[in-house]
C-alpha cells in the first residue's frame, strides 16, 4: 500500500470541483485517509514549493497557492503515486490528455487545478507538512 498526498488548488476550489476530483479517486479504487479545507501560509507555500525556488515563476507560485483555499487530502491505494499522476495528467495543460483532470478542466500551467506528489520522498515529506499522523485514519481494523 502506498500513501500520496493531492491538493485541489484555488482554481479547482473556487469553480467547485473538490466533488468531482475525490469522484474520481474514490472510483478508482483508493481510499481517502485524510483531508481537509484549509489556507496555506506564505511560509507553507514556500517549504512545499522549495524545489522551485530558482525557477522564475517561483514567486507567482507562491502568490496563487496562497490566493485562496486548497483542499488537501492523503490517499492510499497500490501504485497511488503514479496512478494519481496519471489520473492527473501532464502539468501543462497543453500536453494533458481529455479524461484527465488537467485535460478536463484545466487550461494554463499556472492553474492547472491539482497538485499531487510527485515520488515516494515526495509523499512522505508533503503528507508530514501539510497532515499531523492523528489526521489520517486507518481502515485496516474494518477489513
Ligand atoms: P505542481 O504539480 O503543483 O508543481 C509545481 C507547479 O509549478 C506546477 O504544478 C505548475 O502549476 C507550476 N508551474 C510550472 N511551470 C510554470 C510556469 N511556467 N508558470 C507558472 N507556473 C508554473
């Protein structure tokens, strides 16, 4: 089993789309194990985003993942990582095939609706800044 941690951006927040992504997840097959609608601090943006730092759209970024709420969640399933990437489809818009989230609903690179961890070491670090481990449920008694 694999954890991996998405997030609806503000775009996908704000044209009510947080219903239709989970849809999409919990009809693949993975369960939600955490998830929440929260606000993330210029200091958040910044440590999640790290890797961008030197990238010249670092700063615009930052300012649009802290323009308005995000829905972050954890799911886990079997290859939930890349499978979630799949679903997501590539991060330009412009090379994001119809049936995925990005090909379905998203336009720019900038808004491109969904974050979603990227490597397993991804994962772990984005899930452990964004969920403290008594957010998260676990199923495995009821099965
Ligand atoms: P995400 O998967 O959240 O991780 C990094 C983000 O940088 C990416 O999605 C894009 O939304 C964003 N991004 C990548 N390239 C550009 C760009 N040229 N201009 C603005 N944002 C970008």
């Amino acid at each position: 089993m694999e954890r991996t941690f998405l997030m609806v951006k503000p775009d996908g927040v704000q044209r009510n789309l947080i219903g239709e992504i989970v849809a999409r997840f919990e009809k693949k097959g993975f369960q939600l194990v955490g998830g929440k609608l929260m606000s993330i601090s210029k200091e958040l943006a910044e440590q999640h985003y790290g890797e961008h730092k030197e990238r010249p759209f670092f700063g615009e970024l930052v300012d649009f993942i802290t323009s308005g709420p995000v829905f972050a969640m954890v799911w886990e399933g079997e290859n939930a990582i890349a499978t979630a990437r799949l679903m997501m489809g590539a991060t330009n818009p412009k090379d994001s095939a119809p049936g995925t989230i990005r090909g379905d609903f998203a336009a720019t690179v900038g808004k491109n609706i969904i974050h979603g961890s990227d490597s397993p070491e991804s994962a772990v670090r984005e899930i452990g800044l964004f969920f403290k481990e008594e957010e998260l449920v676990n199923y495995s008694k009821l099965m």
